[in-house]
C-alpha cells in the first residue's frame, strides 16, 4: 500500500491508544499522576502523553500478577492457547493500526512496520501451538526399585523488559512464552515506544487474558521502578532484551534472589562475503542484515568483511543500493529509511564515523546527519577502515555498513570472532564445506548461510558470549519459562504385587 496517511488517521489511532496503566485488569493513572510523553522521532513533536509509573504503581503490579499465578497455573492449557490464538486473529486484523502506530513512534517505514507486525503476532500464534505439547516423562529407575516422574511447572510471576527498536515483536516474543507455560506478567516497555505494548495488552485482555495476568507498566525511572521488583521474592522470573550494559547490571541484580533470568544483549555480526559467493544474493542479504529497520537491530550486520579479489566491485554495488534509499517520515509513500530514533542514538552514530574517517575511513556514500527536524541519518558507506577502529568495536545502530576486506577464511574467521558480542553472524560462499566449517568456526548463536535474515519465530533466537543467556521462540522459548519439578516414587511392586 502508497497511500499517504492522513494527519486525522494518525490523530483517531493515537486517540484510540489506552493511556493508562494496566493493573489488574484496571486501567489507571500513576499512583503520583506521573506522566510520560511519546514523540515522533521524525519531527520531533509530541504524540501523546501517558501515565508514567511509579515504584508503588509497580509493586501493585506485581501483587496482581502474584495473586492471579496459581488460577493462571492451573488453567487448562488449552484454554491459554486458544487465547493466544485469539489474540493473533485479533492483531493481525489491526495490522494497519499496529503498524502506523510503531512507526509513529519509533519512526521506521510503513513496510518494515508491516513485517514486523507479522513477525511479532507470529510469536502469539507459535506459543498458542506450543501450548498443549508441554509434556514430562514417568520411568523406572536403573536399578528397577523407583519410579521417576518429570513434570514442567510454570515459574511463576515474570518481570519482562523490552527495548524500543522492535516495539510490538519484542514484547510478544515474551508475553508468547509466559501465557502459554502458565506464568503471569509484569511487562515494562521501553519509555521511548510504549504504545505499541498499549495497544498490544488492550488486544490481549480483548482476547480473553484474565484480570493480573499481564500488567503494563511503562514509566520513566526503569530502575527505581523494576530495582525492588528484581529483589521481591514473589518474582520468580526476568526476561530482558536492551543492551548489554543494562543487562549486566541486572543479572548483578537477579543474585539476590537466585532469579530465572533470560538475556537478549547487544551484537556486533560480522557478515562475510568471500570472492566464490553470489555476489548479487551477498549485496541483497547485506542490504537486508544492514538497513532494515534502519539498521537499529542487534542483528544488524555491524561488520562486513568481503575476500578481496571482490571488494572493489561488491562495495560499488552497495554504494549504489545504498542511494537509491529514499530518507524521510516512514508514513510517507516510497520511504525506505525512517529517522534514527532520538538525538542521543543519531549522536552516536556520527561520533562513530566521524571518528572513522579522522582515522582514515573513506565514505563511498553518505556521511552525516540530515539538517532539519527529526533524527535522521543518511545511509552511509564507509571502506578502508583501520582495524583498530571503534565503529568496528561498538554496536552502531544506525544505517551505516563499515566495509573491510580479508585475504584467507582463518583471516575471516579471526576477524569476525574478535568481538565480545556472539548473536548472530552472516556468511556467504557457494562452497558447501566452507559454509559448513564457517557454522563450525563462527562464535554465534545464529549463522545466516547465504541470508541477511535469520529471525524466525519458530527458531532458537538467541546469543553466545556477552549477547546473553537464554533463547526465545522456537522449541526452546517456552522452556525459559517452565521449571522441571521431579517426582521420586516408591517401587509400585515392593509389597509383593
Ligand atoms: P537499553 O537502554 O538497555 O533499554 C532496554 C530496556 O531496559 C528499556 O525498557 C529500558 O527502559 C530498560 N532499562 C534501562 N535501564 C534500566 C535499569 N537500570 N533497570 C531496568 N530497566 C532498565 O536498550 P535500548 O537502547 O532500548 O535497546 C537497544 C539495545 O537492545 C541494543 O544493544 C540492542 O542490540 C539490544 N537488543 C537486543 C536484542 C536481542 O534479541 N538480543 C533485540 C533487540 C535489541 P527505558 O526505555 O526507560 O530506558
């Protein structure tokens, strides 16, 4: 769809987002009337004003979601699937809703807007599947004189915190695993993007979530509002996504209470073009792993290391893909790349490449900030860097594609493990032992083989080293929200039976 979004469109959507805090099933104010303003990272204007919770609004939360955990437990399961599935029915028809108001106050292009809400409300419709098939094991002990009975339990109350980039995906990929393993909810979205988690919890009471079982708590002081939750005893469980340094912080934290915690950091993929690849598919999937969303994505390709006998010609090619990306509000038709999403990450993102060029690095294309209102950055190519430099070092989140080159696949290797991030890592090569060694040698949750896209609600997302702990969607996701309980049972034949 072109069409242009009119200023009244935006204006009933925005009208049509609850403002309030969800506790309890109950819609209310910050205990303090704090206030929180949202607004649109293209003009810098204000969209709206909601509550802002405080650290009492937060405990109340978490008393709601303690005292809604047991029915919640023991509720069948599949009735929390059929929920689940209500509320992907219920999303998916909102599409269009969904989608403007992500890029209203994130700031990304319709379209990538669009395929995030597919994305996201996949994540409901996965774990309604999963649902029912959470299973144990009964079997007889070795030595034949006990029964052993493995059970899965829910872990109970979970405390979940998203980031901004991905405002509706990033929730439902929690939310998704925590209803349908029985757990109950405190969800603290980004301050930065709280509408979408609005919206996204009024469609799920909608679809029949019961009072306390999720509560939606945004707020401006995260850490004095979700510090004493990390340290109540009644929560069981904290799923974070954001960066690396929060999420240090917070597992430092979770000791206190011996808290589940599941962690989805920062990254730094390298993404490897060697000279026997596809060369088209490598500029596709490059153009993908850097520029969609902008580029704000821990997935996004932070390092691209092409063999030389290809750089010339594969940096040539992105250059020219690069141009043909139109800047500008992502409700308007055509737009490719929306604005960065505040001053702060824009900041950044020319202090990385200013610094790169000062050392060095030539820009092929773009290279600095747009003039003007909104937080936008042009798309921008840079080649020789030196191998010291800290736009290969540092996670950039923004649409900049650093180009190096390398001579052997150990160079390669070498060069992408150097890094203390280890999500993802993208190659490409039509040589099938190569590839198989790369997945082999690459220190990555995830390898993209011949594809800048890796996410799928059906795969283990996740990461190794300092990008975190933990898995979300796949098979494993709803495992990060069920304990094992076991059963120890006496011989049934002891007595002579
Ligand atoms: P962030 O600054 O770490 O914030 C993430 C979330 O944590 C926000 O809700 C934030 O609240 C909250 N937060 C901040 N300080 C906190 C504290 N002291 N206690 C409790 N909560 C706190 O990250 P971001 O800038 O929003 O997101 C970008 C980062 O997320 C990047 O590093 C990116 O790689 C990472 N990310 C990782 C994945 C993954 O799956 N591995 C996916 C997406 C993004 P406020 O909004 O109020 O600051």
């Amino acid at each position: 769809m072109t069409a242009t979004i009119s200023p009244d469109q935006e204006r009933r959507l925005l009208d049509s987002v609850p403002t309030g805090l969800l506790i309890d099933g109950q819609w209310r104010p910050a205990s303090d009337g704090g206030t929180l303003d949202v607004h649109d990272p293209s003009t810098g204007e204000l969209l709206l004003t909601i509550a802002s919770a405080s650290a009492d609004d937060g405990q109340a939360a978490l008393g709601a979601a303690h005292a809604a955990q047991a029915s919640w437990a023991r509720s069948a399961p599949r009735e929390r699937a059929e929920i689940l599935r209500k509320a992907f029915e219920l999303v998916t028809a909102r599409t269009e809703d969904f989608a403007l108001l992500m890029t209203l106050e994130m700031g990304k292009p319709l379209t990538d807007s669009r395929a995030e809400v597919a994305y996201g409300a996949e994540f409901l419709r996965w774990f309604s599947e999963q649902t029912n098939r959470v299973a144990g094991r009964y079997q007889t002990a070795p030595d034949g004189k006990s029964r052993l009975l493995v059970a899965k339990r829910p872990v109970g109350p979970s405390l979940l915190i998203t980031p901004w980039n991905f405002p509706l995906a990033m929730g439902t990929r929690k939310i998704g695993p925590a209803l349908a393993a029985g757990c109950t909810i405190v969800f603290k979205p980004a301050a930065l993007t709280p509408l979408t988690s609005l919206l996204l919890a009024q469609t799920l009471i909608e679809a029949g979530v019961p009072d306390g079982v999720i509560n939606v708590i945004p707020t401006r002081h995260a850490g004095a509002v979700t510090g004493p939750l990390i340290r109540d005893p009644r929560l069981r469980k904290l799923s974070f996504t954001g960066s690396t340094e929060v999420g240090r912080r917070l597992i430092a934290d979770s000791a206190e209470q011996v808290l589940r915690v599941s962690m989805e950091l920062g990254g730094n993929a390298p993404l490897i073009v060697f000279a026997d690849a596809d060369l088209d598919r490598a500029v596709d999937g490059a153009m993908l792993a850097k520029l969609r969303n902008g580029g704000e994505a821990c997935t996004a390709a932070n390092r691209i290391l092409v063999e030389s006998p290809v750089a010339e010609a594969f940096a040539d090619r992105l250059t020219s893909r690069f141009r043909e990306h139109t800047l500008g509000r992502g409700t308007l038709p055509d737009v490719k790349i929306g604005p960065l999403v505040d001053e702060e990450t824009r900041t950044k993102v020319e202090r990385l490449v200013e610094a790169a060029v000062d050392s060095g690095a030539k820009v092929r294309t773009g290279g600095r900030k747009v003039p003007g209102a909104g937080y936008f950055y042009e798309p921008t190519v840079l080649t020789d860097i030196p191998a010291d430099a800290e736009i290969l070092r540092e996670e950039i989140f923004g649409p900049v594609a650093p180009i190096i080159t390398f001579d052997t696949e150990d160079e390669a290797v070498e060069l992408a493990n150097a890094t203390e991030y280890g999500l993802v890592a993208y190659a490409f090569t039509k040589d099938l032992n190569r590839g198989l060694r790369l997945v082999e040698r690459l220190d990555a949750g995830m390898i993209g083989l011949n594809t800048g896209i890796v996410s799928n609600p059906a795969a283990p997302f996740g990461g190794v080293k300092q990008s975190g702990i933990g898995r979300e969607g796949g098979l494993e996701g709803i495992e990060e929200y069920l304990e094992t309980r076991y059963v120890g049972i006496a011989d049934p034949f002891a007595d002579g039976a």
